[in-house]
C-alpha cells in the first residue's frame, strides 16, 4: 500500500478530528474493508467515493459504531476522535453516538412530530433544562438544517408527512440537535429529487462551519461540488485520499482515474 | 388489412387457439371450484348460526306470572316483631304456601274455570319463586301484613308451553305438566296474568338446578369467564410481550434461541387438553391452589395464550423497519430506548390485536377448564377480585356443556342462548381487533 503516502500529503494546518489506523471489517468471513488508515479533518467535508460494494458504507458506519448492531460484523485496528479510542472498552457506543451523528440513505424521520423528531436527541441526552430551552434547540437545529421555514408554522405535524428533501432535511436537524462534533452520512442525497439535492449540498457547504462532514456518495459531481477531502475506496481497499481538486484533476493511482473517468463502475 | 389477414389466417386474434381454449377452460373450472368452496363454507356458517339464533334467543325471553300476594304475617313472622334474624328461620317451604293461595286465590278472583288440586296449581309455579318473595320480605321486613304485587317465573314447562316447546300432546305423556295446567296458564295468559317478555335474569342470574331451568342464568359463568381473562390478561400480556422483545431485539442469534423459537411455535400447537393436565398438575396438584377457581382456569388458559401472543408480538416488531431503530440508534439513544420509544409504539396495534384474538381464544376454551374442576356447579357469585379470583366459579364454555349434559330439553334452548352470548363477546372482540388494525395501520 505505498499509496498511503498520499493520504499526508495536502493535510494543511487543520486539526485532524478522527483518525483511522489498520481498520479491518468483517462481516463473517467477508473481509470487507482492508487495512485502512484515514485522517478527517475538523470543519472539513470529507467524501467517501467508489463502485458500489467497495466499503464505503461499512467504514462509515465503522466512525460511531453503528457496526455494533450487525451481530456478525467483526472491526479490528484503530479508530480515534479526538485522540480517544472509540473502540476502547470504557467507551459507551451511545455517548459516542451523540458526539459523531448520522444521516442515513433513506430518509427515515421517525413516525412523531416534526418538533419530537428533533427534541428526541436533546431529550433523551437531557441537553435542555425546561421547554423554553428545547424550543430553542430544535428552532436553531431546524434553521440550521434549512428547513426552519418550511415547517415552522406544523411544528405539530408529522415529521413522515413532509416532501423526501424535506424528510432528508429533517433528519439532518435531527442529528445536528445534539450537537454532535463529526456529522456522517451515507449517500444523503441518493433518495431526492435534483432540487431536494442541491438543497441539501448547499446545507453540507454551511454545515462545514461547524462540524467536521463525512459523506458518502456514489456521485462524483457531488463529491468535487461538496467535498474538500476525498477517499477513493475499492473493493475494501482506501486507493486513494487526498484534496478533492487533486484527486479529480491528477490522481496519483490508475484505478482512480479509471473510476473517475468511468471506466471502474 | 386484408393482405395482413391473407398472410396469417390461423393467427387471428379473433379465434382463440386449442391452448388458449384448454387454458380458459382450466381458469374457468378453477373459479368454480374456489366460488363451490366459499359457497359450502357460507352454507355451513349460516346453518350454524340459524340453528343457534333459533334454538337460544328464546332463552332471553322468560314466562312470568303477575298475581297480588298477601304477605300473611301468621306465617311469615309468628313472632311478630319483625325481626330480620328470627324471619330468617322460615325457609322457602315456610313461603310456598303463601305464593300458592295467593295464586289459588287470585284464578278464583279472575272466575276462571278450572279442576286442578292446589298441588297442581302450586306446582304451576316455578321452584324459584318462594325464594325470590322470601329474599324480597327480608329484605324489607316492613312488607309482612301487606299485599304485594309480585312477577314470579313459571315453571319451566308452562314456560315451554308459550315458547312451542311444550303442547298438550306432550302434556298427556309427560310426567311434570298436565293438559289442564296448560289449559289454565292458557286462560291466564288471554288475561294478561301470564305473560313472556324480555329476561335479563339470564345473563345475571347463577345457575339452578336440573329441576328449575326457567332459573338458570348466566352470572356466575360470565363473572367466571371474565375472571380469568383477567388474570389470562394481566400475567400473558406482559410476560408475552417481554419476552418477545427480549427474544427479537436483544437475544443472540444462536442454536439456544433457535430451539426456544421452534418450541414456542409448537407451543402454540398443543392441544389445549393438555394444558389441562399440566395445569391440574402445577397449580392445583403441587402448588394447592383451589379447584374450580377462575385463577387456576386463568392461570392454564395464560400458558396457552402466551404463545399466541408471542408469535404475534414478534410479527409485529419485525415488522417495524430497521431504519426506525438506526434512526432512533443514530442519535444516540440506547438499545433499549430505540425499543421502547420508537419500535415498540409502532408495534402496540400488532401486539393489542394479537393479544384480543389469543384472549378471544382463551375465553372459548373449554377442555383444559373441565380438567381444574371448572365443572362444579356453582350457584354463589366470587367476590371482587382479588380474593374472588380464588372463589369458586364457572366459565362460559362450560357452562354450554354442562348445560347439554342436562336432562330436561329446556336445557337446550339455554345452552343455545349461552353460545349466542359467547358468540356475541367474540364477535365484540375480533371487532375490536379489527378497528385497532384499521386505525393504526402504518402510520409509517
Ligand atoms: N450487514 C451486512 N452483512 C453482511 N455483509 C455486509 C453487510 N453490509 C455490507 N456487507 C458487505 O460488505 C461489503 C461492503 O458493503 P458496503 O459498505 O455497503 O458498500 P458500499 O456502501 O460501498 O456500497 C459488501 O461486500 C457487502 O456485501
Ligand atoms: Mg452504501
């Protein structure tokens, strides 16, 4: 893997907020991703790209655990945030889960309110002293999430009622509520309408302000629009980390180009 | 067009060809078929229903007799003091006496025409009516000296007699009534003495004995039944649902919980007899709980719920989308909070809907409950429960085949009108099963 150099050139003065080291996943005896090291920046969108059944998903959802929850799913090497090993024993995957939230492919609100979609998060990590104070946290995390406008007058309504961007959006509120520090999501978008899409791209560009982005996407466009990192993954291997621009203008490794190009799908 | 038609003739859209015929004729005969089956399956229902509803709802209406008595104080309180302890000491034979001169009387008043012996008369009346009058005075012992008017039920075959069960024919070769009782309970009933009308005493009243079906009733049956889908409720509702959580959100996939899931599956296969024994064996045999008490009926009707419950709770769950546990894991809440504040809700009418129909099974159960001593007759009604869970008691369903094994055939019009009441509780449940699914059908 001497590709790996790569992966230090282009890191600027900005603090590295997660990093990755030897990360193995099986699913069984699948070997699904392959000795991965990966630093992500604070205040940066990273983006995972590659064919589809590469491993994208898998390493994401390696970032705040979510693997735990598939039975037969197997992480080894070292992931930390902030210098602390999520995997450590002491480290309680929900904690972590408030700290590096998570947009999914489909939008899935849950069946309640729009306003108990977002209060949930602050709720049960008890981050609101009275209503007044999660009035507050959902108002900011809906304007934050763009979509502040839209809904403010059916704060009541059922958060599954809304348009799939919307829902996207919603989601996006519901994840920023509990201020988490890394927000990841896998394919956001994959799920919306073209308009919907820009929509949600333009928030990813503002979202970038204050946490750190980790998005996965199968679009190329996507990733060079959004993207100021980007990982190029195959077949469970990272081919190639590096600034976006460089990575879409002059990749180092042939395999990248050939995706780029299209010749990988 | 006619060049098309010229150069295909054979393949004409307009003829079918010898595969498409075969194929229509075997579509053809299938829906016959299906449509013979319902057909059959409809006729069944409605044989059965109209034999019920003809033979039973004439087990709701009831023969009465309306006649002035005259409570004579000689009789009914020798003391004369009134005394509600000391008026006690007179039985029901002590109140015959006045029900039957009353009545003698009150035909005489009439100047209705007749030659029956004051036994024969007397026995016009139903067994239960001194005891209804005797219950009234000591109820108010201030009654005694006074005339009152009283509506007492007849006998069970004078009752037969208004209802097409009974006719003079049958009174010639029948031991209990005699064509002039019949001719007399005619006269009266031109009069408006006697009279049938609506009796609500079957559904509230205990059981009586063979001798006096006109009083048999339903009370203690129902208060029994009812009982036990209390306990049936209150222990396999919470240990069902529990224990499916458990098995389908936290359990490890393994070969101990493959082995449980099949056993609960088969579980839900045994025939409920043996539930009976088990039940006859745990809780009545080695844990000494009493016989023919609702919690013990509860308590076997529980085991064989619970897996019902169980399967339909599980469905259920599964059935919520995972996307609803990762969203509800994404933002941190716990495995168990993703369970109970997300899934389960969504779950509810699954669970509320599997558990009416395993209730609504349990409630016509009747095999298991034979084996506990459900079979008792029981003519006292249980206390409120708690302690009332370990009164003696009767079940719906059992009541029906107690009432079968009964000699006198006005048994079978009260078996009958049992099984109509049973059927209207089951019809009430699945209903309310059914609205739970429409109303809270994917809200997702
Ligand atoms: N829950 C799972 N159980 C077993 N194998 C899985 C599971 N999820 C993903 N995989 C496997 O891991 C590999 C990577 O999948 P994934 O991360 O979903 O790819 P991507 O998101 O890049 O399309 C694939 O070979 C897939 O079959
Ligand atoms: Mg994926």
């Amino acid at each position: 893997m001497n590709d790996m150099r790569m992966t230090e050139r282009g890191v600027d003065s900005k603090n590295i907020k997660m990093k990755a080291r030897k990360v193995q996943v099986f699913y069984g005896t699948n070997h699904a991703i392959k000795d991965v090291d990966v630093d992500i920046e604070d205040k940066t969108v990273t983006a995972f790209i590659g064919p589809s059944g590469c491993g994208k998903s898998t390493f994401l959802r390696c970032l705040n655990r979510m693997n735990d929850t598939i039975d037969i799913c197997r992480v080894e090497g070292e992931i930390t945030l902030d210098g602390e090993d999520i995997y450590d024993r002491k480290v309680d995957p929900v904690q972590l889960r408030a700290k590096v939230g998570m947009v999914f492919q489909k939008p899935n609100p849950f069946p309640k309110s729009i306003y108990d979609n977002v209060a949930y998060g602050p709720r049960i990590h008890g981050l609101a002293r009275g209503k007044a104070e999660l009035d507050e946290i959902v108002e900011k995390s809906l304007r934050r999430a763009a979509i502040w406008n839209e809904v403010k007058d059916r704060l009541d309504a059922p958060g599954t009622g809304l348009s799939g961007g919307q829902q996207q959006r919603l989601c996006i509120a519901r994840a920023i509520a509990t201020g988490p520090e890394v927000l990841l999501m896998d394919e956001p978008c994959s799920a919306l309408d073209p308009i919907a899409t820009a929509q949600v791209e333009e928030l990813i560009d503002e979202l970038r302000e204050r946490f750190s982005v980790v998005i996965v996407t199968h679009s190329m466009q996507q990733a060079a629009r959004v993207s100021q990192k980007t990982a190029f993954f195959h077949l469970g291997n990272l081919v190639e980390y590096g600034e976006t621009s460089k990575i879409f203008t002059n990749p180092d490794d042939p395999r990248t180009e050939s995706y780029i190009t299209g010749r990988i799908g | 067009m006619t060049d098309a038609t010229a150069n295909a003739p054979a393949r004409s859209l307009f003829t079918e060809d010898a595969r498409t015929k075969k194929r229509n004729r075997a579509e053809a005969r299938f829906r016959a078929y299906g449509l013979a089956a319902v057909i059959v399956g409809l006729l069944a229902l409605v044989m059965l229903l109209v034999s019920i509803l003809s033979n039973g709802m004439s087990a709701f209406r009831q023969t009465f007799l309306t006649i002035p008595v005259e409570l004579t104080e000689a009789r009914l309180d020798p003391q004369g003091n009134r005394d509600p302890a000391e008026m006690a000491a007179v039985t029901t034979f002590g109140y015959l006496p006045v029900l039957a001169q009353s009545y003698i009387d009150h035909v005489e008043s009439l100047g209705i025409e007749h030659d029956l012996s004051p036994q024969a008369m007397a026995a016009m009346i139903s067994g239960e009516a001194p005891a209804q009058l005797r219950s009234l005075v000591l109820e108010d012992p201030s009654l005694v000296g006074q005339t009152v008017t009283l509506r007492v039920l007849v006998s069970g075959r004078i009752d037969g007699f208004f209802k097409g069960r009974v006719t003079m024919a049958s009174a010639e070769r029948d031991a209990n009534v005699t064509p002039e009782q019949l001719q007399l309970a005619q006269a009266l009933a031109e009069v408006g003495v006697i009279e049938t009308r609506f009796n609500w005493s079957f559904v509230t009243a205990p059981d009586a004995s063979g001798q006096r079906p006109e009083a048999a009733g339903l009370g203690v049956a129902i208060l029994g039944s009812f009982y036990m889908m209390l306990v049936v409720l209150v222990l396999s509702l919470p240990i069902g649902v529990a224990a499916s959580i458990y098995l389908e959100e936290f359990a490890p996939k393994n070969r101990l919980t493959d082995l449980i899931e099949v056993n609960i599956s088969n579980l839900a296969a045994v025939p409920s007899i043996v539930f009976g024994i088990l039940g006859l064996a745990i809780f009545i045999n080695f844990a000494g709980l009493p016989q023919s008490a609702p919690i013990v009926g509860g308590l076997v009707l529980t085991l064989m719920t619970l897996p019902t419950i169980i399967i339909a709770t599980r469905a259920s769950l599964r059935a919520v989308p995972p996307s609803i546990r990762e969203a509800a894991l994404g933002v941190g809440a716990s495995k168990m909070q993703a369970v109970f504040h997300h899934v389960l809700p969504l779950a509810a009418p699954g669970i509320l809907t599997g558990t009416i129909i395993g209730l609504a099974q349990a409630l016509g159960e009747t095999a298991p409950l034979l084996l506990i001593g459900m079979v008792a007759f029981v003519r006292d009604y249980p206390a409120a429960p708690p302690e009332g869970l370990f009164d003696p008691a009767s079940a719906l369903p059992v009541q029906v085949y107690q009432w079968t094994q009964r000699s006198d055939p006005a048994f079978v019009e009260r078996a009958s009108g049992a099984i109509i009441v049973l059927l209207v509780f089951l019809i009430v449940m699945n209903a309310i099963a059914v609205l739970l699914r429409r109303r809270f059908e994917r809200r997702w």
